[in-house]
C-alpha cells in the first residue's frame, strides 16, 4: 500500500510541470480590445492597445481616443456632425469632472462640431490634455486649442484653420482663404505697381506728384480692372464669413484658459490668415512662436510611446476609452 502511495505521488510531482506550463500559458493570453464609442474594426490591434494601456500608467490619466484613420469612406472618420453625436451619446461614461487626455489623429473637418466637442469634454470632464503622436490638422487643429496641455511627438503637426470648401462642378476642395485673399493680392499689387509708375514718370518727366499721381492711378485702374471684374462679391463674402466663424470659435477657446482678447485674437487670426496653404505644417516651434504657451515636447518613455503609436493603426477609426471585446 506505502509502495503504491510513493508511486503515486511520483506521478503527480511528474505532471506538475506541465500544469504550471499550462497556467504560464493562460495568463499570457492577450486582452483584446475595440472603442468604447465606436471602432470601424472588430477589434484594436494587440500592440497598438498596450500602447494605451502603458500611455495611460504613464501619465496617470484615462486616455480617451479620437482616432480618424479610417478614410472618409467610413463614419465618424473626422469632425462631422455624426462625430460629435457619437460622443454625445457616450459621455456619460465618462467620470464628471474627472479630466482625461485625448489620443488624436485626425485629417480635421467641419468647425462648428470640433469647437462643440472641445466644449463638451471641457464641461463634462472639467478639462483635457491633448496628445498628439502624428497629426492633427484643421479642425482638429482648432479642437486642440480647447485642451488644457497639448503633449506633441517629434512627427507631430497641426495646421492652419483655414476652412476648406468642397467644389461639387470640380469635384475638389478648396480654401476659402483663396477667394479671401484674391482681393488682397490684387490689392497689394495694385499699390506696388502705381509706386513702380509714379518713380518711372517722376525720373522721366521731372514733373510735379500731383500731376503724376492722377496719371498713374488711371493707368493701373485701367489694367487691373479687368482682374477684379472676375470677382465674385457674393461668393467672397460668403468665404470671408466663413473664415469668420473658424476664427471666432479659435478666440473662445483660447480665452476659456486665460489669454486676453489681444492675445486670443491674435493667435486665431495667424491660425486663420497667415498661412500659405492648408497643408502648412504647424509643429512644436510654430505653436510658441504664434503664442502658444500650453504646449511641450513628449520626452522619454512618453515619447517612446507616442513615436512607436504614430504609425500604428493605419486604417481604423475608434472613438472612446478602451474597452475590452
């Protein structure tokens, strides 16, 4: 019988090995994940989640994604009316007055529900940080200025506000700063070429500026008319309207975090007007140089993280905290 007992507990010391493997086994088993609000995909991928999960032990916050990389094929891929719904419906699960940090990359979109979501999350959580892996452009440009800090990777950009319109007979967008600044290049040329006629009739002529200045004026009226005649005046104060409201909603949320009127005027309006093209890079410098003061470089294991995040998850959109499948 003792014999029996030895062999028996020699079998059972042989099979804890393989049990303790399969316990190892078990607790390596991945979580899977998707957005609590919305994911264009099943579920997250594996490793773009850990990012999460590590980014939000690193700086001891609920992280809270506003991930537009799903194309404008799919919904709620940008800063719509559907977009800021979505959110809406879902804030509730969101702790009051508990403030989060947003994880965006976003193409931009329409102004009026970006400065609505921005107010929202301000309300509703008190308040949030911003973080930005790799891009965050037009209207998500003018979201961030409703963001307490804005923590920004080395391949981060913002860019201008300038709004874009799309062109149903061209099938093309275009900015509204366009049509704006048509008249104010004209304008601008217009003045430089009376100044180049009145030196060239002044050295010519040695005659008197008043006698000049009349000939001159009608010269370069009579070759930049035909330019103005081209402008539409219904179609440009529609455009300059319309940049009125993106810059308007950039001066109440810079003014919601203590900027003066001077100061939040003069930032919305370089967001707005000062840019060459749409696609501008805005990045780190440039925000301080325009005035920015909230914002800072991601620096060591965060900017491990936020650099490995900026090229994961190409093709997806997920609104919303983490939530387990």
């Amino acid at each position: 019988m003792a014999k029996k007992q030895k062999k028996a507990k020699k079998a059972a010391k042989k099979k804890t090995p393989v049990a303790a493997s399969v316990a190892q086994t078990a607790v390596v088993v991945k979580k899977e994940y998707k957005g609590a609000f919305y994911s264009s995909l099943p579920k997250i991928e594996p490793a773009f989640a850990d990012k999460i999960l590590q980014l939000e032990q690193e700086i001891g916050q609920r992280v809270v994604l506003l991930w537009h990389r799903g194309g404008q094929q799919q919904k709620c891929s940008e800063f719509n009316d559907l977009n800021y719904l979505v959110f809406a419906k879902n804030i509730q699960k969101l702790k009051r007055n508990e403030k989060i940090a947003i994880l965006i990359d976003s193409p931009g979109g329409l102004a009026r529900p970006a400065f609505k979501l921005a107010s929202l999350l301000r309300k509703h959580c008190g308040g949030f940080s911003l973080i930005v892996p790799f891009y965050a452009k037009s209207a998500a440009t003018l979201f961030a200025l409703g963001a307490d800090k804005i923590i920004m990777s080395r391949f981060a950009e913002f860019g201008p506000l300038d709004v874009q319109i799309f062109d149903a007979e061209k099938e093309e967008r275009f900015s509204a700063l366009e049509v704006v600044q048509a008249i104010s290049r004209l304008n601008s040329e217009a003045l430089q070429a009376i100044d180049q006629q009145m030196f060239f009739w002044l050295t010519r002529s040695r005659k008197k500026v008043d006698t000049l200045l009349p000939i001159a004026s009608h010269f370069v009226s009579e070759m930049m008319q035909p330019l103005f005649d081209k402008i539409d005046t219904v179609k440009y104060t529609g455009m300059a309207r319309i940049l009125k409201v993106a810059e308007d909603y950039a001066q109440k949320l810079l003014k919601k975090h203590g900027l003066s009127k001077v100061d939040a005027e003069d930032i919305a309006d370089k967001l707005t007007n000062a840019y060459s093209e749409h696609g501008y890079v805005i990045d780190y410098d440039e925000l301080i140089d325009i005035g920015l003061k909230n914002v800072e470089e991601a620096t060591g294991k965060l900017e491990n993280i936020l650099e490995d995040m900026a090229f994961m998850e190409r093709a997806s959109t997920i609104l919303g905290p983490l939530k387990e499948v």
